[in-house]
C-alpha cells in the first residue's frame, strides 16, 4: 500500500491532491499536473525534480528546482545539475528542449567550479548517449580549461567524440575559446577522413568567430562544387549579411536556383529545401531590384511561401523584420531559435499588433494554464 500524504490543493477545484512516497508514484502523480499547477505546488523533493525536468518551464523555476534539492541533499547546484543531465540524457528526444534548458546554466558556471567536476563531465562526454549531452559536455570542460588544446588532443584519437567536441562550439560563450577552435576545425574541412568530422566542422566553422569573411568562400566552394552542399549552405546562412561578398552573388545564387529548380514536388518540404529556399530570398537583396524581383516570383512559383525567422544570439530580435507574402497564397514560417533565450512569435490581424503588444506587456511572468507565455488570449493573436 502506498503511503500517501497531501500536497496541493487547486485553487479552481476543491480537491485535496496527494503525493506517494514513492519517486516513481509521485512522479506519475506529477505528471499528471499542468505547468501552472506544478509551479504553484509546495515545495518538496519529487516536486523540485519534476520542475527540473518538466518541458516548458522558464529557466528560472530549473534553477529554483537546484537550489532546493542542494539544500535538501546537502549538495550543491552544480552537483545537481550533472545528475540531472545523466538522468535526462536516458529520457526520449521529448526532452531535448530541456537538456538545451539546462546547457546556460551549466556553461554559466564559473570556470573553477567546473574544473572541479572535470572528471564527472569527462565522463558525461564519454557515456551519454546523445549527441546534445555530449556537445553540453565538452563545451562545459572547455570553459573549465580555459583553452582548447587538452581537450582536443584527447578527443582526437576517436571521430566520434572529435566530432562531438567540434559541434560544442555554438554552446561556449566565452568568443576567445571559440576562436581558438578556427585552426584545428579549418583543416579538417578539407582534409578529415571521416564523413561525420567533416560535416561537423562544415556546420560549426561558420560559429567561429573572427574568419567569417574566410569561412564564407571557404562553404561557398563547397556549394559551387557539390560537395556536402546541404551542409554548407545551412552553415553559411549562420554568417552575418555583413559579411557576405557581393561579388560572389551570381554565381553562387545560380547553382542554389538551378537545384531548386530541379528539386522533386515531394522533397519541397524537407528542411535541406527550405534552407535553400532561404538561403536565395537572402542573396538575391543583394540584386538589383529587378533582378531581385525575378528571383522571388521563381522562388514563389516552387510552393507555398516558407520563411525561416531565426533569432538573433543574446538580444531579443529575430534575423528578418520584413516577411513579404503574396496575397491568397499559403505562407509557413519556421522559427528556428539557437539561442538561450526563449522567444515568441506572435501573428495578429491587420491593425491588432499595438493592442496585442501592450496586453502582452501587462501579462504575468509566469505561463498561465494553458502555457500561454507573453502570447495574449485575444481576438486575432495566434
């Protein structure tokens, strides 16, 4: 029989909830909660792991969560927090969103604190079993080294893990330990052996800072000639505008134009076509405007209009402030977010934008129960 003893009681319905002493009991009753109804119940261990664990909570109740189990335990949150990736890396992919939760408040700690837990993060980076645990990982030992040589001189000996370390560099912070990252990733764009060490250091030479104009014909080459095209065009469009050269327009939009051209109705919908498609909306503001405009009636004519809105890293703007659609044609827009802050993308009717930016300025900081976050309950907001 199970020892039960109350916990919460709903605000809407009176109705006493009980939790078992039973982690695996509790964690089935807690499931069962509403994000709202799990931030507001008492506090207490089952409750601070399901709040750790819980998809779609902000940051704020995960960290809240590390600091109660410390003090419950009489650990610390650092301790916590490596358990909790060693517990969430055995979940589904569901709760990838919440390992990329964590991975800020890992890479936020201070290098010393890490340093010391280096032999417990060496050993997430060997056993887990996602990539993204991996990445968060070594990402993680960077910062506690300070530099990149160690960890790169023991990841070599095994592609998996090189490619491992090679895609953490979108997760360090610090822009002079990703710099460190341009001479040992450049070369093996060319030159590495192994498919996997390849395509990852095509992905991330782009996140390199400080080569941004280098890396841009560096991928651009690998377009032009067909090889790991889908790759390099994905990693390119992660280059700032600013950097790209006109010069190299015609081109480079050719080749893009002509595979769009020739891509099958049934593979317009994969995310390798829509980067495509993305990628040639972006080059062609590079055009004339009748040229441009060319370009866009092709592109319209391939499908449904697809937008890729990506955020901006650390400021609370996305990378587009115009979409321009065709009138009675459908539209998709895909927002991809690679940065730790959470954003919103809110669609109102014609003339509503004003009223549904200031209701969602008097909007809670919490989500209400239906998860609405900044995202006012309104006529024409979606």
């Amino acid at each position: 029989m199970l020892i039960a003893s109350p916990v919460l009681l709903r605000a809407d319905e009176a109705k006493t909830f009980f939790l078992p002493k039973s982690a695996t009991a509790a964690a089935y009753v807690l499931d069962r909660l509403s994000n709202q109804e799990l931030i507001e119940a008492p506090r207490g261990e089952f409750v601070y792991v399901a709040l750790l664990q819980r998809k779609g909570l902000e940051r704020k109740y995960r960290v809240e969560a590390l600091d109660g189990l410390a003090k419950l335990r009489h650990t610390d949150p650092l301790t916590e927090l490596l358990g909790a990736l060693v517990a969430l890396d055995k979940k589904d992919d569901a709760f990838a969103s919440v390992l990329r939760d964590l991975s800020p408040v890992l890479l936020q700690a201070k290098p010393e604190e890490l340093k010391a837990r280096r032999s417990a993060l060496e050993k997430l980076a060997a056993e887990s079993q996602r990539p993204l645990t991996r990445k968060i990982s070594f990402a993680a030992i960077v910062t506690a080294d300070g530099d990149v040589d160690s960890v790169w001189n023991n990841a070599a000996a095994d592609p998996a893990h090189l490619a491992d370390l090679i895609r953490s560099v979108e997760l360090i912070r610090q822009p002079n330990l990703r710099a460190g990252f341009y001479s040992k990733v450049q070369p093996l764009i060319h030159k590495s052996d192994d498919p996997e060490v390849r395509r990852a250091a095509i992905a991330i030479i782009s996140a390199i800072p400080g080569h941004e104009a280098e890396s841009f014909n560096t991928l651009a080459a690998f377009v032009l000639s067909e090889t790991e095209k889908p790759a390099a065009l994905a990693s390119l469009q992660r280059i700032p505008k600013s950097f790209w050269p006109k010069e190299s327009t015609k081109p480079l939009l050719d080749a893009v134009m002509q595979d769009l051209g020739k891509a099958p109705a049934d593979q317009r919908a994969t995310p390798d076509f829509i980067n495509a498609v993305q990628f040639a909306k972006d080059f062609a503001s590079f055009l004339p405007a009748e040229a441009a405009a060319v370009v866009g009636k092709t592109l319209r004519g391939l499908g449904s209009s697809v937008f890729l809105l990506r955020t901006i890293p650390e400021q609370m703007l996305f990378d587009q402030n115009l979409l321009v659609v065709e009138a009675g044609k459908s539209v998709e827009i895909i927002l991809q977010n690679d940065d730790a802050m959470p954003h919103n993308l809110v669609i109102t009717k014609p003339g509503a934008a004003e009223e549904v930016g200031n209701a969602a300025e008097k909007m809670s900081l919490t989500p209400d129960a239906q998860g609405r976050l900044y995202v006012p309950a309104l006529p024409g907001c979606d």
